[in-house]
C-alpha cells in the first residue's frame, strides 16, 4: 500500500521538497505526517481525509448537512459518547450504527462504542468541524453537560449549588461537568461567535436561548433537557453579576467581568419577570475598544464635515436613532479623537459601556437621585473643556445641556428621533425654546447599522432581480451564503449616517416653528442626503444590499 505521502504527491497536492520538510517537522515534534501538513498548511484536512478515504476503502462526506439524521439515531447514543469521542452518529440499520469520524486511525473509540452500546460500528469520514456543527445542530450546545447534570440529580432536576467568583476564565472552568460549566460554554460561544447579546427566555414548556449576531437573533440549539435546569442556570448569571437570588419577583440589572482568550469581557445583565420564569438579557462589551472615526463607516466627504464640527469651541452635536443603532460607539470615538493633552472630558452616562483611559467617566443613578440633570450641575463645577451626556430625556436635562453649550463648551448628546430633522421638533415638543435650539445645536446626526455582504460568497446580482429602478444596470451585489457568514449573506456591520448642519436658513425655519417636513425639504434643496441615499450609496459601493438598506430605512422615509 503506497503510503499517505506518495499519494498526496501523486495527486500533485504537495511536492517531494515540501514532503520531506514535513516528514523532518514531524520527527521533531512526534505527530502523524498528515496533521503536520495541516498545520504547515501545505494541505486542508478535507483534502488528507479525501485521500486517507481512497488509503483505507473509507468514503469521505465533505458535507454533513446534506445528510438526514432521525431522532431514533440521537437518542441511541449518549451526548456524552459523541462529544468525548468526537463523532457524529448518522444511521442506525438492525444493529449496524454508522458514524463520522475525523481521525480513522483511531481505533480504540469504534471499540469502546461497541463494548458499551453493542452495536457493530462503520465508519465514514468528515473535517473535524463539519462533526462538530452537526453535533451542535442535533444534539445541542452543552448536550455532554446537561446530561451529566441529570444523570447526578435524577430526582430532583432543580437548582444546583454555584461558586461565586469575582472574574470567571471560561477556558479553564470549562472543564467542570456543572450548571458553571453550562453557562460557560454558553457565554463561550457567544463570544466566539461575535455575539453582542444573548436572550435567555423560559416558555411553558420550553426554555429559548438565542444570540444577536450583527442585529439579528439566531436560535441557539441547546437540548430540550436545558428547561429542567433553567432556574439554576438564571441563579448562576444571579451569583456572577452579584444580583439577589431569592428576588424573582422584581426587575434586576447587574454586571459581570469574564476572561476569555487572554481578553476581559465585559457583562451587562438584565433580569425581568414573566408569568413562566425570569428572562435574563446579557449585553457582551469588550472592556476596552480602540474608537477611530475612519472605521465607522463615513463618506470621506463626511469625514470632514465631522472634523469641522469637533473643532469647533463650543455648542452641542446630538446623535439620534433607535436603540441599537450605534450611537453611543459614534460618540466614543468623537471623545477618542478629542483625546488628548490639555483636554479635560467629561461624561454622564447609563450605563457607561466601555472604559475610555484619560476620560473622567460618571455613572448616572437615577434611584438614589443621581439623574442627567444633577450630573450636569456638579461636574461644570469640574471646568471641564468637553462633555457627553449620554441622554436628553426630559426639559431640564435638555434646558441645561444647551445653556451648558452656549456658556463655551462643546456638548454631545444623544435623542431618540427617526431622522435628523426630527431631532428639532422633539427638543421644541420637550419645551426648549426656539431661539435656544436654533442659537446652540451645531448638528443632528441620524445613524443605522446595516450588515456588511460576506466576502467570502460575495456574488453580483442579476438585471433582472434588481428591483430598484434607478440601479438598473449597475453593479450590486449580495451574499449567496457560506460557512464564514453562517449562510446568512452577511458578516459584520457599517453604519449609514444623515448629517443635518444648523445653517443661518434652517435656523431662521427653527425660529418660525416650520415643521421636520418643511425643514427636511429645504435641507434637500441645499444639499442634505438622507439615511436612504446613503444606504444606497453603499449599495452601489458593494458594501451591503439593497435588502439590508430598505430594512432599516422603509420607515424613516
């Protein structure tokens, strides 16, 4: 039989040089030639298994989705065997269980299968990560966990006793077969997968676990037995973030610090009672983010135009949007690139997201009293040169962010409005009078996320599907979907932006109480672009989809 390396030469996937580098490599570190190769990235592990499958009359699956699995072969075999043994059960005929396995050298597995479930065992090939995501698929993120779990408290299936830890390092814990254990492996992946959320949310008869990747939810496949250990689950996030475990009554907001690959991460929780259970939101920061306002998604025309408005001395710049739109990360890096020696900034924030070194930072607290307004007071007694306040929620904040403003400090705030425009009539419609609006605001910016297309399945829509008329004929794309987007078409996120500057014309419209209509149409005539051109602009840049444009801009216009 040629041996592994002969074969790969043959098919012209290696050369003989390239070979026999490998063959001195493996002799220094004592692994098997073929994961040498992989790890020298001279071959792919499909393409070492494709030829291992000719080597040992083994055939190879280069995709296991397309493979139906029932629910009898799931329940024939233990989570715990699959996830120890990393293979993945495919079919279950008489008393002959097939299986995907990534390593057919392994032998001693298929032996252990066929002493402890009795079955005769055949073998086909996958990648190692095509096993893992089908595991995951049918039998659920932390299967392994869970059963240990109920296999230790059959009778009870209630809360299990936690530690409490002041910063958890989810790699190290994860070894430990309990509800810890469970949460982990549950935060883990959600940072892995470059979550900003996660929704834990308990029905009837059935407990929901889902991430927001990108702006979107996405279901988390867990196994069914998770509901029996959902109130253990919710006094473990309790006990990390340092909130009342007995309290299920009541609304609860806490924070908790986890270590994850050398990095810390940032947990913001949220608890609230429904008529099943309590629901628990996680908010996943990173501790620190370096903010550049190159990255965030600005025309370079609009680059200038904010760099014009951050260095002007004095007056207020209001951020506006739905939540979740990004407006606070514009804000960061407006404050990081004012940054800099000889400048004292200040914030007022709830809750301060992220920590900016060289920024004094306050935490608003309006149950004890500690509100936007009082803030806003106390730190003018600071001589600060810049200031943020998180939120104009009310007259008061409002009245003395502006006077604030005009007093020769430079303020920037945020408003929940649909569109620039609007950010006026909602500080008239507050009570703050004409002639402040239009003496103090500098500019409203109005911002969205929209999903950038994945590289990597990047693919040009055709004439005929392109619904819009004005980009007949030109150039736009989406995303056909891949294992690098999840097949979803999309892998990150840019923001689209409506700059709306407070010119001499606009404020004259502001002192005779025109309308956002009014106004937003005089702004056009003079050059304004709105969130939908600019979301267009990106279209035809390749940057997002027309799909991803009308998604969060059909409303505004």
């Amino acid at each position: 039989m040629p041996k592994i390396g002969e074969i790969l030469i043959q098919k012209r996937l290696i050369t003989p040089q390239q070979l026999e580098r490998a063959y001195k490599e493996s002799q220094r570190t004592g692994e098997i030639i073929g994961r040498t190769l992989i790890k020298m990235g001279l071959i792919t592990e499909a393409q070492l298994l494709s030829v291992l499958g000719e080597q040992l009359g083994l055939e190879f699956y280069p995709d296991l989705s397309k493979i139906p699995i029932s629910k009898e072969v799931i329940k024939a075999v233990p989570a715990r065997f699959v996830w120890h043994y990393k293979f993945m059960p495919l079919k279950l005929e008489a008393n002959t269980l097939t299986v995907a396995i990534s390593d057919p050298l392994a032998v001693w597995p298929m032996e252990d299968l066929k002493l402890h479930l009795g079955y005769e065992v055949e073998r086909i090939l996958a990648t190692e990560e095509q096993i893992l995501s089908t595991i995951k698929k049918y039998y659920g993120l932390g299967a392994e966990t869970v059963e240990e779990i109920l296999e230790k408290d059959k009778e009870a299936k209630e809360s299990i006793k936690v530690k409490e830890e002041e910063i958890e390092d989810l790699e190290r814990k994860a070894q430990d077969a309990s509800v810890i254990k469970l949460v982990n492996e549950i935060f883990l992946e959600a940072i892995s997968s470059s979550a900003t959320d996660i929704h834990f949310e308990v029905y009837r008869d059935k407990v929901r676990v889902r991430y927001r990747i990108d702006g979107i939810l996405y279901d988390m496949q867990l196994p069914e037995e998770v509901k029996y250990l959902y109130s253990a689950i919710v006094s473990r996030i309790k006990i990390l973030s340092k909130l009342n475990i007995i309290e299920r009554r009541l609304p609860q907001d806490g924070r908790a610090i986890v270590k994850i690959q050398d990095k810390q991460v940032d947990l913001r929780i949220s608890v609230v009672p429904s008529i099943y259970g309590e629901n628990v939101v996680i908010r996943i920061l990173p501790m620190r983010l370096l903010f550049a306002l190159g990255d965030l998604g600005f025309f370079p025309e609009d680059l200038k135009i904010i760099e014009e408005l951050l260095s002007k001395p004095h007056g207020i710049v209001f951020l506006t949007g739905p939540t979740g739109s990004g407006k606070t990360t514009t804000l960061y890096a407006f404050l990081n690139r004012l940054n800099k020696e000889g400048v004292k900034i200040i914030t007022i924030e709830d809750p301060a997201e992220y920590e900016l070194p060289g920024i004094v930072q306050v935490q608003a607290k309006p149950e004890i009293g500690l509100s936007f307004a009082s803030c806003l007071r106390s730190i003018l007694r600071h001589d600060p040169d810049i200031m943020m306040v998180g939120e104009v929620r009310d007259l008061e904040t409002a009245e003395l962010a502006i006077r604030t403003a005009l007093t020769g400090h430079l303020i920037f705030s945020t408003l929940h409005t649909n569109d620039a425009p609007s950010g006026i009539t909602r500080l008239l419609d507050i009570g703050i009078e004409p002639y402040l609006v239009a003496s103090s605001v500098n500019a409203f910016i109005s911002q969205r996320l929209v999903r950038k297309i994945c590289s990597s399945c990047k693919e040009e829509v055709k004439d005929e599907d392109i619904f819009i008329q004005n980009l007949k004929g030109k150039k736009i794309f989406h995303g056909k979907g891949c294992k690098e987007c999840k097949f979803t078409g999309y892998k990150g996120r840019t923001a689209i932006y409506e700059i709306f500057l407070l010119n001499d014309k606009i404020r004259e419209l502001i002192l005779q109480k025109a309308s956002a209509t009014q106004i937003k149409n005089i702004a056009k005539k003079i050059g304004f672009r709105t969130l939908k051109e600019a979301g267009i602009r990106k279209v035809e840049m390749g940057i997002t989809s027309v799909e991803e444009v009308i998604r969060v801009t059909e409303l505004e216009e």
